[in-house]
C-alpha cells in the first residue's frame, strides 16, 4: 500500500473515530441492580449523571446490601458503555481491513 493511501485512509479513521467518540459522549447509558431498584445514568463519557434507589431497598439495617446493589449498577453501566465503544470501534474498523491492526 502506498504511504499516501495509508495516509488518507488513517485520517478518514480518525474522522470517524472523532465522530464515533462525540455521538458517544450524548448517550445516556442506564445501568441497573436488583432488578432495576437501583439505577446509575452515565454519559458516553463515563461521568455518572445521576443514581436513583428505590425505597424498598433501603434498609438501616443492611447498608452493606445497599453499597452492593449501588456497585453493581455502576458497574453494570461501565459495561454496557465500553460494549457500545466496542461495537462502534469494531464496525469502523471493518472498512480499514488493509490498515496494520493499530486501532
């Protein structure tokens, strides 16, 4: 391949890319715990927006439970973040597929 077609193709990538990462940063991705009775909003970019806990969690008593269910809704919103990364990274990817693997 030619350096002034690898040249174009890598800046044709890195439009996407940009363009991938900004369409990301609008989402608003929802994770949730407990069968949706704690719930964690986050942006694409992965700052947390806002958690909501459902009442009948809540108990003076088991706190502990509470931190579990608020932690696995956060992390269960990290994921399905980096999965729609992931998914848009690999579909941006396919139209490089005689690009070196960099990306």
């Amino acid at each position: 391949m030619k350096m002034d077609k690898l040249l174009k193709q890598a800046k044709i990538l890195q439009e996407q890319m940009d363009k991938m990462q900004k369409e990301l940063s609008q989402k608003i991705i929802i994770g949730e715990a407990g069968g949706g009775m704690v719930k964690i909003e986050m942006n694409g970019n992965g700052e947390a927006l806002s958690v909501s806990i459902s009442p009948e969690v809540v108990n003076s008593d088991d706190i502990e439970m509470l931190e579990d269910l608020v932690l696995a809704a956060l992390k269960d919103a990290i994921l399905k973040k980096e999965d729609i990364s992931n998914k848009n990274i690999n579909s941006i990817s396919q139209n490089f597929g005689d690009l070196p693997n960099w990306i």
